[in-house]
C-alpha cells in the first residue's frame, strides 16, 4: 500500500484472476467538480471506476417533491368546495364530481406513454408534466376570470390536461432516485418525493375551503391555484438529465425494455395479488376523498370541517405508515400486516345504520361532543 499525497491510497501488484488491477480509495474532497459530494470505487474487469453523487440532485428531488405536491393539488380544486363550484359555473354538483373522475380517466389514458418516456430518463418526464401542468392550469382560469360565473367546460378540459400530467410525475421517484442516489440514499428520496402527492391532496382539502366562502370566489381560487403552480412547475427546464457520471453501479446496469418488463411482470402471480387489492383500495380512497365534502354536508359539517377530515384522514395514514414501515421491514411481517389490516378497511366505509361505522362515525363523534 502507498500514499498519492492528496489522501488517495492504493493497492498494487494484486490478481483478481489472470488480470492485474489498481484499486483507489478517495476521500470525498470535491476536487474538480464544484457540487461533488462523495466518491466510491469500483473495479469491473480489471478497469478502475470511480462514481460519484452531486449536490446539483436536490434541486431535481425539491423539484420532483413539488411537482407531486401541485399535480394532486389541482386534483382537489372543487371537490373540497364542490357546493360553490357548482353554483359558480351553474351546474350540478355531480358535475362537479365528473371533473375530478375525468381526472383519473386522463391518468389511464396517458400512463403507457409516461412509462415510455420515463424509460429514456426523467427530464423529459419533468419538462411534459411541466407543460401539462401550466397548459392545464390557465385553461381552467380562462374559464373562471369572472365573479359572476365561469365557464364548465374550460374547467373540465383543464383538468384532463392536468390528469396527463399526474403519471409523468407519479411515477418518476423511483426513476430519478435510481439516476441520481447510491443505495444508502435511494429509498429515503423515492419515500419522500412519493409520499409527496398525497400531501398534496391534504394541502387541497384543508386550504381551498379556507379560500372560497361564496361561490363569487372560486374565480379567484383557481386564479391563485394556477399562480402557485406556474412558480411550482417552471424550474422543472432546469433540472439537470442525468449526472455528470454514474453515482454508482446501479445506474450503469442494462434495464430490460418495456416489452420484457412487461412480459415479466405479467407472468408474476405475486404482481397481480397485490396491483388489484391495491387499485381496489385506492380507487376507493380516492373516490371517498373527492366527495368527503357532499359525504359530511348532509351532517351539518361546513367545508372547513369537512377539509379538516379529509386532511386527517391523508396525514394520520402518512404518519401511521412512517411509524408502521420501518417496524414492518425489520420484523419482516409484511403478510401478516396485510392480513390484519386490510379488512379493517372495509368497516369504516359501511353507512351509517351499521353500527353507526364509515360515515355515522363522525355525526355520532359531533353529538357526543356537543351534548357534553
């Protein structure tokens, strides 16, 4: 072993089978590259390869964090406040309903593309959901410039524009962490950048009705919605392709092409025994968080209670399985949770003359709470 002089060390004159190879270690110095964080070797058929992570990677992550968080924003838009809206461009209310439903038609509609594109990298995937996400927001302002009522069908069509965006960005977690982050990072920025969208829905639930009282302001709310996600999705041009070099292995191993990743997926029993539970269970999540509003209106709840609720209901599930996740993956008892979970999904979601469960649960807390 000997030193370089700048805290580099080698091994020399060793076999690794009939080739001869130098091994370097470095200390992360950031020599050469302003925004170097870390350096790791690696040796790959007797040729030394150095990766190494970048600071210019959180400006991506903050930006792919904010990009979910508006995206399932501009879902809640009216559902929150689906009484006022629906008044406002002089509807009913089941109308209402349809644009966040269309929403989720969009997202079906688009998602092979978006599979397609996140395979040649995330940029690409930022810059379309970027557009989408401006495109869709001042399209729907251009049908709401007045106090006096607005136009449905500019507010339908910006929300489909908006739902193609949603898959571009839902998806890209796992894709821009396996660009960017070694494996010790990995798992923390694809939690965080995921669990981002249903922040965004609580967002939407607890701060829409805050701002529209009448139905006068709904003009006025989207107007302020779309700002918010204009400054949220135009830095998404500036995020960097890909790094300089690769941070580490992973990033340089051979992905299999979306013919064979879809033949292998479909061939998987174990896939499918969780993607159509799961689809079941978000379908039904989503479908109770857009109407949590019309849900709790019959029970005398305004539309700042009924957002409190639904806000609950996202966080309290956020922070259950920030506790839960890490006890689950230690122990390993993943079927186990599954098995005592699960059903108790079901009962909250039954009406209310079944043993005051689902939606009986909360005019029974209110009378509990008001007669004390």
């Amino acid at each position: 072993m000997s030193s370089d002089g700048v805290g580099g060390r080698f091994w020399r004159k060793q076999k690794l089978g009939s080739r001869d190879f130098t091994l370097q270690e470095r200390r992360a110095t950031g020599e050469g590259e302003g925004d170097v964080e870390a350096e790791e070797g690696s040796i790959r058929q007797g040729v030394s390869t150095e990766y190494r992570t970048y600071k210019r990677r959180w400006f991506g992550l903050a930006q792919l964090t904010l990009m979910n968080i508006i995206v399932s924003w501009d879902w809640m838009t009216f559902a929150p406040v689906a009484s006022q809206a629906a008044e406002y461009y002089d509807v009913r209310e089941s109308t209402i309903n349809w644009i966040s439903t269309a929403f989720f038609l969009a997202f079906v509609a688009v998602f092979p593309i978006s599979i397609a594109i996140l395979h040649r990298g995330p940029k690409l995937a930022f810059m379309t959901a970027a557009v989408l996400i401006l495109i869709g927001n001042w399209i729907r302002y251009a049908g709401s410039t007045k106090a006096s009522g607005g136009n449905i069908a500019y507010a339908m069509a910006g929300e489909i524009i908006i739902g193609f965006a949603q898959p571009f960005i839902l998806a890209a977690p796992t894709r821009y962490s396996d660009l960017w982050f070694t494996n010790r990072g990995r798992v923390a920025a694809t939690a965080l950048t995921s669990l981002a969208n249903p922040f965004g829905a609580a967002f939407g639930q607890l701060i829409t009705p805050l701002m529209v009282k009448k139905s006068g302001d709904v003009s006025n709310m989207v107007l302020y919605i779309s700002i918010i996600s204009t400054v949220c999705a135009v830095p998404a041009f500036a995020v960097p392709a890909k790094p300089p070099s690769p941070v580490g292995p992973a990033a340089e191993t051979p992905k299999l092409s979306l013919r064979e990743s879809f033949g292998v997926l479909s061939r998987s029993l174990e896939i499918w025994l969780i993607l159509v539970p799961f689809s079941i269970y978000v379908g039904f999540f989503n479908s109770i968080s857009s109407l949590l509003n019309q849900i709790f209106s019959p029970y005398g709840f305004s539309d700042d209670e009924a957002g409190i609720g639904g806000a609950v209901l996202i966080v309290v599930g956020l922070i259950a399985s920030a506790i839960s996740s890490p006890i689950i993956d230690r122990t390993k008892s993943f079927l186990l949770t599954l098995k005592i979970l699960v059903p108790l999904v079901g009962p909250p979601t039954q009406p209310r003359n079944h043993f005051n469960f689902g939606v009986g649960w909360w005019p029974a807390i209110r009378r509990y709470l008001h007669h004390r």
